[in-house]
C-alpha cells in the first residue's frame, strides 16, 4: 500500500500544529540507496502524535508528514540555504545523521535531478497543505498560531557542544510571532524547575516558523524543540516512557494554551 505524503487533521480553532519530523517510513523505491542504519530513522522526530495528543482535545489542526526526513527535510528551504550559517546544518535531502556519519552508501546520494525529484513529490504537497490550512483557519477566524512541534537528543555533538536545554523555544529572533506570545510562552516555563530553557537560543526556528510567521498579518509561530530525554528513551527502540512524559505534558499543553490565549486576545 503506497502511503499518503501527510495527513492533515483540521481542526476548529485557529491553532495548526506541524510536526514536520515525526515521519519514519521510507517510500519502497528510496530505500536501497540508504545505509541500513539509516531505516531505523534514528533521528526523527519520536512519538509526536502521543505526547500532543492535548491538541486534538483543544481542537487544533494538526499536520503531520508519513516519510522520514532523511527522505526530503520539510523545515529546509526549497533553495538548500543553511539555516543556520557557520554551523553543522543538515540538507534539504540530508546526506549525515545528526552524528555526523553518511547516511547513504558510497556513490549514491541524491543529485540535482533526484533532490529536484523529492522535492515535487514531498516537499511540496506538505507545504501547500500547510500554507491551505493556514488560508482556511484564517479566512475562518481573523489570526492563526502556528505551532511547530519537535524533538532531538539531548546531546549531539555534531550539531551543538555539550546538553540542549530540555525547552527550546524558536521564534526566528522575535520575527515569527508578536513578542508577547512569546513571553507567554516562556512565563509558564518559568513557573517550574524542572525543565531547562531557553527562547532564540541554538535552536531559533527552522524554515516553516521563518517563512510562515507573519504577526502583522496574523499568523504567529511558534517552534519547540524538546529534549527527547524528557519524555522518551533517545536510543533504540526509541520507547516512549509514559512515567516520564507524564510530567512534561501538562507543561506543554500549558504553553501552548497560554500561547494561544495571548493570540486571542490581541486579537480580541
């Protein structure tokens, strides 16, 4: 059975959460390029459906991709400009793990015509679908937040020196969304000490919150990207640990309501 590109839940509510990362199939034909290591999707985005599954209860839109991003990465500029210069970034069609090590086998990485290839047939759909809902939930309430929901590993030294703050909240630098949604978001993480945190710091949004926050038109976005320690095991089989997301989850929902409720009300 050939599977979808994305699924798309609308919602009700002027809230579409994207998990861009949380694919881990690979279509039958792009398969054997892969080193095998590679079809264990190792550095996807794990179990987002299960540690969000508030949003649906809050009534949001949720956008989620079925392919892995080592097939085509949907938070890349369709031009493959680095995110974040002077860094290790990874492609648009990525060719390393976020180790460092190749992801395919000697000669076979994807060249012009393949990426051009990928980028039709999965990037794109995924991002008219995304640009559509947001059009829709707009048009239907004046404003929209757009979340975007991620996770990595706590510890990469490829990508960043030493641990990751559990939270990281992106919001392109304060260009993504107005500054209070932001400081909403980060008021609520501060009512705990649990969690480490932190707003623009490595990690400051990738291209979606970039290219699709528009406060001044109405569209706020918002990037989190959490440890994966905080509520997942961050090596094979990647098990998601319900005693331990048991305590962060209450936590996110509280910031992505609070995000939603300043939203609201700036646009009362």
């Amino acid at each position: 059975m050939t599977l979808p590109v994305f699924e798309l839940t609308p919602g009700r509510i002027a809230l579409l959460v994207s998990m861009p990362h949380m694919g881990t199939d690979f279509p039958d034909d792009l398969r054997a390029p892969f080193v095998p290591r590679a079809l264990d999707a190792e550095d996807a985005d794990w179990h987002m459906n299960q540690l969000y599954d508030f949003v649906r209860q809050m009534g949001a839109s949720v956008l989620r991709p079925h392919f892995c991003r080592y097939v085509i990465d949907l938070n890349r500029p369709p031009d493959d400009a680095p995110m974040y210069p002077g860094a290790s970034n990874t492609e648009l069609c990525p060719t390393r793990f976020f180790t460092g090590e190749p992801l395919y086998r000697a000669g076979h990485a994807p060249d012009t015509l393949e990426r051009e290839r990928r980028r039709a047939l999965y990037w794109q759909p995924y991002h008219q679908a995304l640009q559509d809902e947001l059009n829709r939930l707009r048009a239907n309430h004046g404003h929209v937040l757009l979340w975007e929901a991620h996770s990595i590993r706590s510890r990469l030294p490829w990508l960043f020196d030493g641990k990751l703050p559990d939270l990281n909240v992106g919001t392109a630098d304060g260009a993504a969304c107005d500054p209070r949604i932001a400081q909403a978001v980060m008021d609520i993480c501060q009512t705990q000490h649990q969690y480490t945190h932190v707003l623009n710091g490595r990690f400051k949004g990738g291209y979606i919150t970039r290219r699709y926050g528009a406060p001044h038109q109405g569209v706020h976005a918002v990037q989190l990207e959490k440890c994966q320690s905080i509520y997942m095991q961050e090596t094979a089989p990647y098990r998601y640990l319900s005693e331990v997301a048991q305590d962060v989850q209450p936590l996110l929902h509280q910031m992505v309501q609070s995000a939603f409720a300043t939203m609201q009300a700036l646009h009362a």
